[in-house]
C-alpha cells in the first residue's frame, strides 16, 4: 500500500500534468501563428518520395514526410535526376525536420557541383516548408527579413540568325511586361560568314562585328537604356573572352555570362580587369566555400549567378548572397525549373540585399504555372513575382496536371529501396570493431 506522502506526491504530479497541458494548449490555441495541431519537439521525418515532371527539361520533385502528416516539397535541379535526393534518405530518416542545420551538415559531404548539388538543394528546400508550415510563418522568414515584396524576373528568348527577327521576339518580351533581357549570342549564330569563324571556334574580330549587330538590333528593339545580359558564347579561351567582352563594351551590357568554367577564377580575374563589360557566372557553383569563395576573395567577378537549385537553395544560397553583398558583388540568381524550386528561390532572393533579378526559363510553357496552387496567378505579373506570405513555401502541387506530364509512371511511389544506405554507411552502427588505446578489441567509440 503506498504511503500518504506518495499519494499525494502522485495527486500532486497529476495536477501539475494536468495544469500543463491544459494551459499549453489554451497557449497554442491563442498564440497566433502558432500550429496547434503540432508538436515540434516529436516531429519526425517518415519518408521521402519523388516524382518527375518532363518539361523544358525534367523537374525531379521530391516529397519529405513526418510522422504528424506535414510534409515539405523540394526540387532538384532542372534535367537532374530524382536519386540524387533519395540517396540522402537514409539518412535523415528519424529525425527532426526542424533540426535543419544539422541535417544539412549531415547531408553536405553528398553535395557535389552542377546537377550533383540538386539533392542538398531539395532537401533544404523541403525543410524549410516544413518548418514554416509548423511554425506558421513563409520560408523566407526562416532565412532572413524581406527586403523586396517582389522578384523581378528575366528570362531567356530563341534567337534568330537574322538579328531584326530576335529583335522583334525581344521586343515580345517587353510587351509581356518584363523590364530585365538576356539574349543567347551563340558564336554560331555568325557561323555561315565567311570569315567570321576562326578556326579555334572563337569569332575573328570580323565575326564579332556581325555578334554586335545582333545586339545592336535588340537594343534597338527593348531601349538602350535597358538592362541586358548575354549568354552562351561557345567555348573560349581566356583572351578571346576578353576580346568578346571589349567588343561588347559600346552596348552597356548588364553582364556577359559564363564565357569559362566557373572553377578558373583566374581566368576570370583576367577578364574582368580587361573590361568594363560586367561578368558573371555561377549557375553550377554549389557553396559558398566549396564554390563561390574564390571568385568573391579574389575580386575575379563582377556578378554572381547561383541557381538554387544547385547552389544549396534557402540557406546556402543565402550565405553565398550574403557573402557577395559584403564584398560589393550583386546577386542574379539562375532557375529553369518548376514553380515548387521556383518559389522556394522567391523565398530566399526576398532577404537578399544584392538581389538583381532571377531568370525564369518557362514563360512560354502555358503549363507551367498550373503544376502547382497556392501562388497569386499569373505566377509572374508584369515581370515580377510578389513574395508570398503564407507558411512554408506556399506551394502544393496539382496533382491531376503533375500527372499528366511524368516522365516516368508513379506519383510519390514508395522508395524502400532508399531505406539503407547507398553511398555512406560510416553512421550506420555507431562504433565500428577496432583495437583501443590499450590494444583491446572493442566496439566502443573512442573517437
Ligand atoms: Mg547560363
């Protein structure tokens, strides 16, 4: 039989249980913003599943659940592929989707460049909508504070070998409502010259006058006032850039994109202290230390370009914005896939300082827009999209459309096969069998 003393330490434990629950949940209730219907601190992620969307290119989209029915979406990079993202599943299986540092710590060693930084990136994206669907506030309030209500948006546009037809489709463009251009200035485009080619591939200085009526013929089209960014020169060497970008110099281009590699940072510097045209590049950078550092510590761009979708998406990219503005370098931001990575990178770019504008590689896709609900329709109005202020990412997907256009069948299928370990097993166990500082055979973690 238990003692008085017990009985009423116990009575007195229930009341105190009982007081606490009762007055947590008349708190939850009347806190505004805050989600009663979760319980943080027991969160756990269940599963994640994909699907992919066949567009301009691939969309692989993925899907991360939890144990109290929240989820997040996430994308990996446009014409990357959904494994990227599942190889990390194992992983962050049984954890806290809030503990998003953590996490992406543990996810960072998988990361690599171009399409290989698109799983980190969509599983940063996921976590982020979720912890804003449970704490009720948009992404980017994860991330920072908005300093912009919208995004100005710049896409891309099919040029034309003669320059007053890409002038006239430049000039749509304008009508639609966008205030920032970017043309592709293929070296091809001026191929069929005779003498405009030289025979390492690079237009000869004849070949780069032909280039510059093109751009001659799209300023005369979108105003010469205009800002306008060129890409997609061919592959050069480090002086015919230079060369390229001296041409360039009378037409105030707003930038001249990826003439080499972004890992050459010297290469770069060169160029940039040999021309006033502004260069930029970055979209299959991922990182800050692992890819922007150099150029950003060297002074050898002007502008960077990461595309969230490889770079690290909400909080990596961040730290990349960040990091440029301290250093004086604006931000573009690169994008060519669906309105989930979309919005996610709308979160972000919202808190940059350095922000410019992001490229949006679908506006000729009627489509596009409906694969998904929750943003103000259209998506991009006058050339800007507004930054939303609903929880997480504010995007679900639409289903019927997202099933009309898989490039595989399956929706969200079941990935048991994701369940172990793929590409690192060193977590699995704990403490491997190894011999001791006393030359003892053991399993414990002396490490
Ligand atoms: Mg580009």
């Amino acid at each position: 039989m238990p003692s008085r003393s017990a009985v009423s330490r116990r009575k007195l434990l229930q009341g105190l249980a009982a007081g606490t629950a009762a007055s947590s949940v008349s708190s939850a209730q009347t806190a505004p913003g805050v989600n009663k219907f979760s319980a943080p601190s027991k969160l756990k992620i269940t599963d994640m599943r994909a699907c992919t969307v066949a567009a301009n290119y691939d969309y692989p989209i993925i899907r991360i659940d939890t144990n109290e029915g929240v989820y997040g979406l996430g994308e990996v990079r446009d014409a990357g592929v959904k494994g990227i993202a599942l190889i990390l599943k194992a992983h962050i299986l049984g954890r806290n989707p809030l503990q998003i540092d953590n996490i992406l710590r543990t996810i960072r060693p998988f990361a690599g460049q171009g399409r290989m930084g698109g799983g980190y990136s969509a599983v940063d994206m996921a976590l982020h909508d979720i912890a804003g669907k449970v704490y009720g506030v948009p992404a980017w309030r994860l991330v920072g504070n908005k300093v912009r209500d919208r995004i100005r948006i710049y896409c891309d546009t099919t040029g034309h070998k003669d320059p007053k037809i890409y002038g006239q489709r430049m000039a749509v463009r304008k009508k639609e409502g966008f205030t920032f251009f970017k043309m592709d200035l293929y070296t091809s485009l001026v191929g069929g010259r005779p003498g405009a080619i030289h025979e390492n591939g690079a237009a000869t200085e004849k070949g780069l006058g032909y280039l510059c009526e093109y751009i001659a013929a799209v300023r005369d089209a979108i105003g010469w006032d205009a800002p306008l960014g060129a890409d997609h020169f061919g592959r050069l060497s480090v002086n015919d850039s230079i060369r390229y970008a001296k041409a360039f110099e009378p037409y105030q281009l707003a930038w001249a994109e990826d003439f080499i590699p972004w890992q050459d940072w010297r290469g770069y510097k060169k160029i940039c202290d040999a021309t006033t045209t502004p260069i930029l590049t970055g979209e299959d950078a991922f990182g800050l230390e692992e890819g922007f550092q150099d150029l950003i510590d060297n002074e050898a761009i002007d502008i960077i370009q990461p595309d969230p979708e490889t770079s690290g998406a909400l909080k990596e990219t961040k730290r990349i914005g960040d990091y440029a503005d301290k250093h004086g370098i604006p931000t573009v931001l690169h994008f060519a896939g669906s309105p989930v990575g979309c919005m996610a990178s709308v979160h972000m770019a919202c808190t940059l300082r350095n922000f410019v504008c992001m490229e949006n590689h679908a506006v000729d896709m009627p489509w596009w827009q409906d694969l998904v609900t929750g943003p103000k329709k259209p998506i991009i109005q006058n050339g800007y999209i507004p930054v939303p202020d609903t929880p997480g990412l504010g995007v679900e997907l639409n289903e019927e459309v997202v099933k009309q256009h898989l490039r595989y069948p399956g929706y969200f299928e079941p990935t048991p096969m994701y369940d172990d370990f793929i590409v690192s097993g060193f977590r699995r166990v704990g403490g491997w069998p190894h011999y001791d500082e006393d030359g003892k055979w053991t399993t414990r973690m002396t490490y």
